[in-house]
C-alpha cells in the first residue's frame, strides 16, 4: 500500500512539473524581439513572373 500511494504522487508530482514547464516568460519575450528586428528592416518591391504574367509585391506581407 505504501508503495502505490509513494507510486501515485510522484507520477502525480511528474505530471505537473511537465505541465508548468511551457509557464515561463522566456517564449513570451522572443517573439516580440523578433517583430521588432523584422520591423526595422527595409523592404524593397518583388517582381515575380510567373506564366500569367508578372506580380509585384510593393508592401511587406
């Protein structure tokens, strides 16, 4: 008996540990980092020809 209740709260201890590892700031600052690099950079049109003709990407998508 002692073994399955030692048994239960250490998968039970695991469990939560596994689920609060993705509760951290360190994914919510990365991004905008990477937004503010991107932002920054300039952006020159695009002339792409394809068999229908050509198509021009004048603004960032």
């Amino acid at each position: 008996m002692i073994w399955n209740k030692s048994r239960c709260a250490l998968a039970v201890l695991l469990t939560t540990m596994t689920a609060l590892q993705g509760c951290t700031d360190k994914a919510a600052t990365a991004p905008k980092a990477v937004a503010a690099a991107a932002t920054q950079q300039t952006f020159s049109p695009i002339t792409i020809v394809h068999k229908l003709g050509t198509t021009v990407l004048k603004h960032r998508p």
